[in-house]
C-alpha cells in the first residue's frame, strides 16, 4: 500500500495558540500509487485554476469547488481511504499533567487502579475541573523542562495550588482525598514525579499524535492483506520530521518486542485493564509497516496534496464550518470509511462511561465483594499514613 501523511493546526509545542487548539493529522492510503498515476487528472485541477499546486488554505471553498470533480473522479479512480487524527492541544497538557503526578509506580500514595485502569479517565476529568490557562501553561513548562532539578520551589508552588483548589471544589470528598494524598507524596517528594524531559520533542503533540497514525497504517495494512507499506510519504516540515521517523522506528521495535515474546507475555499485556476495550492485533501492533518514512515537498508529491484537502475538508466539516455541496460530496465518499481517534475530553468520557457501563450494578455485589472493596481502600489509607506528609 502507499500512504501519504499531512497535519493542520502544528504550532509546535506551544500548546496555547487560540487560533490553532487542534493538531490534527491526515493519513492518505491507496492499493496503488497516485504520485504515479493521478498525473492526468492533477494537470487538469491545475489547469482549472492555474495554480502550481493543490492548497486547501490557499485555494478556499470558491476554487476547490471549481475542481471537486475532478477529486470526485480521481476518488473513485484510487479508491483512496483516509483516517483521521487529532489531539486538542490544552487537553494533551492535562494528560501530561496526570501522568507526571499520578504515576503509581512513582507516586507511592496513588493506588495502582487510579493510574492503570480506565478510573484514570475519572480522575482527569475531575481535574480538568481545577485547572485554567495558566495552570496547564506551567504544568506543561515544568513537563518540557530539561534541568527539572532548578525546579523544585515551581513544582512544590503548582501542587500546592492544585491541592488548595481541590479542598476549595465542590468534588466529593473520594475524590477530594484521591487528588489531594497525590499532590501531598509530590509536595514531600517533589522530585520522585514524572516532570521534566531530556528531548521535549519527543513528547510533543506532533510525535505522539503520530503514534496514531503508525497503528492506522498497520490497521490498513492488516485489513487489506498486506505485509509491509510501498511508502510512506510524510509532507516536509522542519521541526517534527525526525520526531516523526523516531515516533515510527520505536513503534517498529515494540511491535518486534511483542512478536518475540512469548505465548504468556503477550497473554499478560492482553489482559491489562487499559486494553479491556481494544482488539488483539491493535494492542500487539501486528502489520506494522516496516517501510522507511519518506520526507518529501508536497509541490512534488500529488499524494501530500491530496491528503492536505481531504484535511481541510474534514477539519470543516467536524467544526461545522461552510462548504459547498460539491465538497460536502467529496467528503462523503471518503469519511464514511474514515478511522478516527485522538486526545479529547469527550473521547476519555466516552471510554469511561463505557467502563463503567460494562461493570455489575452496585445492587448485585455480594457482601463478601463490598467487604474487600473497602478493605483495600482502608489498607491503602494506612500505607499513605505511613508515608509522612
């Protein structure tokens, strides 16, 4: 298969830009190439409205409308499929937020299933709640960080804002108490969390939103029966290219890990509570294309062009923004086949709801099962004592 790859909305790692709070990534897949065969049908959208190259933001609705036949035709020619991806950029600072803090494996007061199961989505909302502009701005700074040893006094400054809001919220005291013995262990033990990075561009939004985009690529290429990518083809941009290329080799060596390990190994990953609700060949990343990325000027790749208006389009259509019936057309002949995934609020709701959802009625607990429920919580209670702050 061939796949050309686009994004919209990258401010790098300013997560903050009003005007851009999406990133969003196109991925463009066909059985055969369009960089060699859509030649014919390109000159003619080219010719149509003289212009060197297909580009949404420059063309706008009034010219794209001019040639959304000829996209229509070339559609059908290639029967291309297209997937969609995104992360709503403050959202993405608030997950980090979470993960720096509430790592059970580092923060000695969190409970395993705050962290390791879809009662982590509760917990973010719940501290989306306590959270403005100016909280994920430092939150995230803190995160990118190179020296986070210079910045013990900020850390200690934001937790304990954290924990004074969240003594001041209208949350029930569960939950009051979940937040406030983690933001506590961080206040003690400010260092033992998860802040700082020695490469910010491997957190950035770019490489992990690209993440989504490998696993689609090797979801394409196991629903079609193929065994690797004739190539993949990413637009040119010179900050996150490499990310990009990183992004996919560390893919590559944990879908290699998982082929090589062994019947009971992969049995154990299968069965974490985070993958409950995800299939087999997603969570042990089977087809991942071995293929080299390609970096390449979308003026010389048809493909790159392609996948550039399917996004604009695609990112109007989700935001309700005006477009023509032609394009509306357009669009309907790719997105009813379109995967799609991302960082977003309402995504985490939808999956806890779902959790929650497949979990027996409090009614049909046996007294034996309330029992060791609240004797977990009450020995964890004790371990948190014990822990000195």
């Amino acid at each position: 298969m061939f796949f050309h790859i686009d994004e919209s909305g990258n401010t790098g790692n300013n997560l903050f830009d009003a005007d851009q709070p999406r990133l969003s990534y196109g991925l463009l897949s066909s059985k055969t190439n369009v960089d060699a065969l859509g030649h014919a049908l390109h000159r003619r959208m080219l010719n149509e409205i003289n212009q060197p190259t297909l580009h949404a933001n420059i063309l706008g609705v009034e010219r794209l409308t001019r040639i959304a036949p000829f996209l229509v035709e070339l559609q059908e020619k290639m029967r291309f499929d297209f997937d969609y991806y995104f992360i709503d950029k403050p959202v993405y600072a608030l997950v980090l937020l979470f993960d720096a803090i509430f790592d059970a494996g580092l923060n000695e007061a969190v409970r395993w299933d705050t962290y390791w199961t879809p009662l982590r989505f509760l917990v973010i909302q719940n501290l989306w709640t306590l959270v403005d502009e100016d909280i994920l701005k430092e939150a995230w700074r803190l995160c990118t960080h190179k020296h986070i040893d210079s910045q013990v006094p900020n850390i200690i400054a934001l937790l304990n804002e954290l924990k004074a809001r969240t003594l001041a919220s209208k949350l029930d005291p569960r939950s009051k108490e979940i937040l406030c013995d983690a933001f506590s262990y961080g206040i003690a033990h400010p260092l033992a969390l998860d802040f700082g990075t020695g490469d910010e561009k491997i957190i950035s939004p770019n490489a992990v939103a690209f993440q989504f985009v490998v696993s689609a690529m090797a979801r394409r290429l196991r629903n079609k029966g193929f065994k690797d990518a004739m190539s993949i083809v990413v637009d040119q941009q010179t900050q996150f290219n490499r990310a990009q290329i990183g992004t996919h080799h560390h893919q590559k060596l944990i879908a290699d890990g998982m082929k090589r390990a062994s019947v009971g190994d992969r049995q154990r990953v299968l069965g974490h509570p985070l993958y409950r609700d995800v299939g087999a060949d997603e969570v042990l990343k089977r087809g991942m294309p071995q293929a080299d990325i390609t970096v390449s000027s979308s003026g010389i790749s048809i493909g790159l062009q392609i996948v550039d208006v399917y996004l604009w389009i695609t990112n109007r259509l989700l935001v309700g923004a005006d477009l023509s019936p032609e394009l509306r057309y357009l669009g309907s002949t790719f997105w009813k086949r379109a995967l799609r995934d991302g960082i977003s609020l309402e995504g985490m709701a939808h999956r806890f709801n779902e959790f929650v959802a497949s979990l027996p009625a409090f009614e049909a607990l046996t007294p034996e099962q309330n029992a060791l429920a609240q004797r977990v919580m009450e020995e964890h209670r004790a371990k948190v004592k014990t822990l000195g702050f």
